[in-house]
C-alpha cells in the first residue's frame, strides 16, 4: 500500500511544465438569444408584403382603372354639358381675353349667340311638338293600315279568298308580337349587362385619355410621355421659377398670369409660345433658369429653348415632346435625290432640319464659314455636306486642306484642284502656302478689269486649329501659326476675309474646341456663316458664334456632347431665322462616307475632269505646254477660262497673270491652238497631247 505524502510548505521553485498542475477553465454558455417579438416580426413580413415591386404593381393597376374609369366619365359627363350648354365657348371667350386677342374673342362670343339663338329655337319647337307627334302618329298609323289593307285585297282578288284581306293585318301583328317577346327576353340581360358596358366605355374614353396621375401610369407611359403643355402649366412652371418679382406679378394679375401668354403653337415636333413678362422681371433671368424652367413643365433641359424676340419684355419658349429630339431625322436630299444640282449664286444648301421640323437651307453665296465644337460631334460631316452639295455646282472651284489626315475628305481627290491631309507641320506648311496661294489668286481677280465674272473658288481648311497652333518657322524666322501680324496663316486667312468675296474667293473652317489660342478673334469675327456644335462653356459658345446670338438665346453649351452630336446652333443671314432671334438651331443630315462618294461622283461627272494636287509645288522652272496638258486631265475638251483658272492655282507665281493670249500664244507655236465648240473658245487634249509626244520626238532625235 503506497502512501501520499502531502507538503504543507509552498514551493519556492516554479513548476516545470512535467510538474505544473493542469488547470481547467470552464465557459458557461452563452444566454440564448431574446425571441423577436411576435409583433416585430409581423410587421416586417407586412412592410415586406407592401413595399414589393409586385404590391406596388398591383396597387398602381388598381388605381389606375379605377381612376380610369371614373375620369372617363367625368370627361363624358363634360363633353355632354359642353354639348348642351355654351361652356365651351365661354371658355374660348376666357382664353382669347387672357391672350389679348380680341378679334378672337369677337368670333367665339359671335358663335355663341349662333348657339343660343338654336337652342331657344329648339325648346320652343318642343311646345308644339307633342300634338304634331299625335297627329303624327295618327296619320302615319292610318296610312300603314290602309296599305296593308289594300294589300290585302289585291292578295284576295288574286287568290280568290276574302279572307286574304286581313292577312297583311294580321302578319304585321305577329312580327309586332315577335319583336316584344324578343325585347322580354333580351331585357332582363340587358338591365344586368348594360351597367357594366357603360363602365366598360367609361373605362375605354379615360385609358385612351391616361386619365390618372403619373404615378399611376404604366412605366413606358410615365418615360415616354411628358405633359402636354397648357397655358395653365406654363403659368405654373413660370411661377415656380424662383424669380420673386414674377412669382408676386402672377398672384396679383387678376386672371392668374393667363394674359403673359400669347397663343400657343404647334412648331413641328413641339409647341411654341411668347411669353410678355410683367414690369420688374428680365428676360436674362428667364433665361438663367432654364433647366428649372424644363424640369416644371416636365422636360428635360435639351428640351426647352429660350430665345429673345424682338419684342420688348418678351421671351419666347420651344418645349419639345418628351423625347421627340432623340428621334433621327431623315436622309438628305442629296442621298434620296440623284437628280440634284447646286446654283452657288441663287439656291441654298440642304442642311437638315429646325426644331419646327422645317427644312433647314443655307446660302453660301459670298459667305465666309466657320463652324466649331468639341471633338466628335459631326463637325466635319456638317462642314463635308455643304461641300458636297456646293461640288454640284460645275463651275465651283476647291481648294481642301485636312489637317487631320484620316481620309474624311478623300473622296474629293480628283474634284478639288489641291487636297492636302495630314496632321504634322509639314502638313501645315503645304495648307498655308495653299492658302496664299488663294490670296494671290484673289489679288490677281482684283486688279482684272471692271466686270469681270469669276468662278466660286473654295478655300477649305479643316482642323484650322492644327495651323494657328503650329510651331514651325519659315527661313525668314516667321511662324507659320500663331495670331500675330507675322503669322503667316492667320494673315492669308485675314487677307481673303478682307476682300475675298467681292471677287468670289471664300474661306471655310472647321476648328475644334475652340479658344483665344487656336482661333484667334479676328479670325472668327471675320466669318459670314458662324455655327456651332456642342462646347463646354458660354465663354466658348461666345467665341464660335459672338456676344449678340449668345445673348440672344444661342446656347451650344446646353447642348449634350454626343447625344446632340451633329446639331448646330447657327448664327448667318444665309439661313432662314426666326424674326426676332439671332441665332437657329439646326439637326443636320447624317451622309456618310460611302454616299459621300456616290454624291462626288456625280459632281466629276458634271466636269471635264480635274487633276488634284496633293502638295505645293516649288520649284521654279515649269513647263507650260506639260501644265496644260496635266490640268486638262481626262476631259476630251476644256474651256480656256477654266484652263487659265486651273493653271493659276497649280503655280500661280508662273500663270498667276496668264491671259488668254499668252495661252493662245503657247498652243500655237506647239500646234495645239484652241477651237471653238458650240461658240466656246477649248483646248482639246488630243491636240496637246499630240504636241507633247511630237516634241518628245525631235527632243530624241537631236539627242541621237
């Protein structure tokens, strides 16, 4: 039996781990979670059940046909008074006042006497009318008696019985008696049908109505559709503009603000309306607040423009149908129509539509361009479709720089006499040497003789601010871009905006996002036609299209930068605009680049053909029976007008003073001379060709 022995002193040494006493550490349990009260959980299940999509479905449905059927006959129990009462045309009466309009006013109250005169005539024909009914009745059942009767005895003379006489008679009282038992049946149905059908057509008139609150509406319906605007809409959206004078204006008219408004129109996919502001109240403040001004009558801000008539204290307001300005416009004429020509002096270019959705043209006779915008927004197929249209006008000239160099303006390779694309500073040099060249050419028609005609020469330069903000210098040290008196770009482009219409020589530019740098003041300033895309700030917009159309409602800044991608804001007098306004906005055709191709073959079809230069040329020497030979091109014959003109543009410093002497003389002595066809001096291509290859020939056998 082994003993335990028990040390009654304390050790001093700590335990090792082989002699530590192991201690165990007991955790009670947790407490079991409270329950959820049976309350809590209930209304979470019923805060659940009411607040899904699908009860929120349900419930909206509900209303929805209820309130559909109600107000459908509150709008047939108003139709029915308008009809028996004059109502309608004191309301008309109401609204003519409020709008100032008194001759309408004279018309609807002349109707309404119309109206009453009728009525009195109609109630007082209902004091005689029962005893002319009786009589009525009595005649008419003793005429029906007496034929049946005597058909009866025509049926008794042919058959021989007399009791044929009363069949008739009797025949038409069994289909009588037919006709009750037949209403006996169907009367008891009827009476319990016949109050749901009238639901059902009440029902009918205010679904096709949308009689209901917008909450209450279908989703498709409350996105697509936004209220139609009434005058009492517009009142409303004008009082709750924030602007405290005419808030306190409208509460004190007597007839709630309805005389600020003239008569509202239809103007194509939306509706128009003048609107007088009372004593104290801008039209700048207005103006300010658009975007509240849209959101109160239920559009968004690219939905609503306000622009400045030319009447005093008034603003004029364009509200769209709710996403009417998503919609795309149609092709353009130039796509649908082959037969299409263009007249530079007399027609007008197609270039898309207004917000009315009229057909939107411009002039470009002795008009300078300029359109602008941000990157990406259809300026160069805006800037393109006035070209192409122009490009069927034969007798127009082209001169084309592309300062982007990505083929946008390809298809006029053997249409333009010069096209140059590419982005670098070389490029940049060849466009501003070809510009100069244009200022000798107009130099050159300004000293010619008085009454002198010239052909329409074109001077297109795209991505011009890829020029004024080049870099390079020529060897004189000066700076081909830049806005300065020695730039040598800005200067030719100051030059043709000058003088150049007078002798037909114009500029167009296309620039992107535009500022002081890359489009210097003079430059826009000096351009008839100013359009605008979509810029990011009023002080842009004010650069592309100048302080009176900015003030006077233009705003490209507004627009949405690729949603309103291709629409402009324009501000010329070669396009139709609004009396009153400075500026139109235009949603211009989409042409793409394979029907741009189409529409500039046709216009080398109209010529004698073209041979494109695709650089400056340089060098001094030249030979001119070579240069005739290359502007005449393809074509069989050429007008020597036109040879003289294409001459000066390949090297204006050798033909720049050419006339038809000096050309006549250099034909002649190659044997070449000009004809006249159909009472027109021409070169033929033959003949100078021929020249060519005979002097080629004695050129090889001197050599030998």
């Amino acid at each position: 039996m082994s003993e335990n022995v028990v040390h009654l002193h304390k050790p001093t040494d700590p335990p090792t781990a082989d002699t530590a006493p192991t201690v165990l550490t007991v955790v009670p349990d947790a407490p079991p979670a409270r329950p959820v009260p049976l309350w809590v959980r209930s209304g979470r299940v019923v805060k659940s059940a009411v607040t899904h999509e699908s009860t929120r479905a349900t419930v909206r449905a509900a209303a929805r046909h209820g309130l559909y059927t109600f107000n459908g006959g509150r709008i047939v129990a108003r139709r029915a008074w308008d009809g028996r009462t004059g109502s309608r045309y004191e309301r008309m009466i109401r609204a003519a006042e409020a709008a100032g309009n008194l001759e309408a006013a004279e018309e609807w109250e002349e109707r309404l006497q119309r109206f009453r005169a009728a009525r009195h005539h109609r109630r007082m024909d209902l004091l005689h009318s029962p005893v002319e009914a009786a009589k009525g009745v009595a005649v008419g059942a003793g005429m029906s008696i007496g034929v049946l009767v005597a058909l009866g005895v025509v049926m008794a003379i042919s058959t021989g019985r007399v009791g044929d006489v009363v069949t008739p008679l009797s025949a038409t009282v069994d289909f009588i008696a037919l006709l009750i038992r037949i209403v006996q049946v169907v009367w008891g149905p009827a009476l319990s049908i016949g109050p749901f059908l009238a639901l059902l057509a009440l029902w009918s008139v205010g679904r096709k109505q949308h009689a209901a609150p917008a909450w209450a509406l279908p989703a498709n319906v409350r996105n697509s559709e936004g209220e139609p605007i009434t005058p009492s809409i517009v009142v409303k959206a004008l009082r709750d503009l924030g602007v405290p004078a005419l808030a306190r204006a409208i509460k004190e008219m007597g007839d709630a603000g309805a005389s600020m408004l003239g008569p509202i129109r239809i103007a194509g996919c939306g509706v128009e309306v003048d609107v007088t502001l009372p004593s104290g109240v801008a039209t700048n403040e207005v103006q300010a607040k658009r975007r509240k001004l849209a959101e109160n009558l239920t559009r968004h801000e690219h939905e609503v423009f306000i622009t400045i008539p030319q009447a005093a204290r008034t603003v004029r307001l364009w509200v769209a149908d709710s996403g009417a300005l998503d919609e795309p416009i149609g092709p353009s004429p130039l796509v649908t129509d082959d037969t299409m020509t263009a007249d530079y002096t007399k027609g007008k270019a197609p270039w898309g539509q207004d917000l009315r959705g009229d057909a939107a043209a411009l002039s470009l006779y002795q008009r300078h361009l300029l359109i602008t915008g941000l990157s990406n927004q259809g300026k160069t197929v805006a800037l393109r479709s006035l070209a192409l249209w122009l490009s069927l006008d034969k007798s127009v000239q082209f001169l084309m720089g592309d300062l982007k160099g990505a083929g946008d303006w390809a298809m006029f390779d053997g249409l333009a006499t010069t096209l140059i694309q590419g982005p670098t500073d070389e490029h940049v040099i060849q466009v501003t040497e070809m510009v100069e060249g244009a200022v000798d050419e107009m130099n050159r028609r300004l000293q010619a003789p008085p009454g002198t005609v010239f052909p329409p020469l074109i001077v297109l330069v795209d991505e011009a601010q890829v020029a004024f903000m080049c870099p390079a210098k020529d060897a004189d040290k000066r700076p081909y871009g830049g806005a300065k008196a020695d730039s040598r770009y800005f200067m030719a482009v100051r030059k043709i905006h000058n003088q150049g219409r007078a002798v037909n020589v114009l500029m167009w530019q296309g620039t992107q996002d535009p500022t002081n740098e890359n489009l210097p003041k003079l430059v826009r300033e000096g351009a008839h036609t100013r359009a605008s895309l979509a810029l990011g700030t009023e002080s842009q917009a004010r650069m592309a299209l100048g302080d009176k159309a900015v003030d006077g409602g233009a705003a490209p800044n507004l627009l949405r930068p690729g949603l309103d991608r291709g629409t402009l804001v324009v501000a010329s007098d070669g396009i139709t605009i609004p009396a009153g306004q400075s500026s139109i906005t235009v949603r211009t055709h989409y042409i793409d680049d394979d029907a741009a191709t189409a529409i500039t073959d046709r216009a080398k079809a109209l010529r004698d053909g073209v041979t494109t230069l695709h650089a400056i040329d340089h060098s001094t020497e030249h030979d001119p029976l070579a240069d005739i030979a290359a502007v005449i091109g393809d074509a069989p014959r050429v007008r020597t007008k036109d040879v003289l003109a294409r001459l000066a543009a390949r090297n204006g410093d050798a033909y720049g003073d050419w006339s038809f002497l000096d050309l006549k003389r250099v034909l002649d002595d190659a044997d070449a001379s000009p004809y006249k066809s159909d009472g027109v001096m021409c070169v033929a291509r033959d003949r100078v060709a021929r020249a060519l290859a005979n002097r080629d020939g004695e050129g090889s056998a001197s050599a030998e």
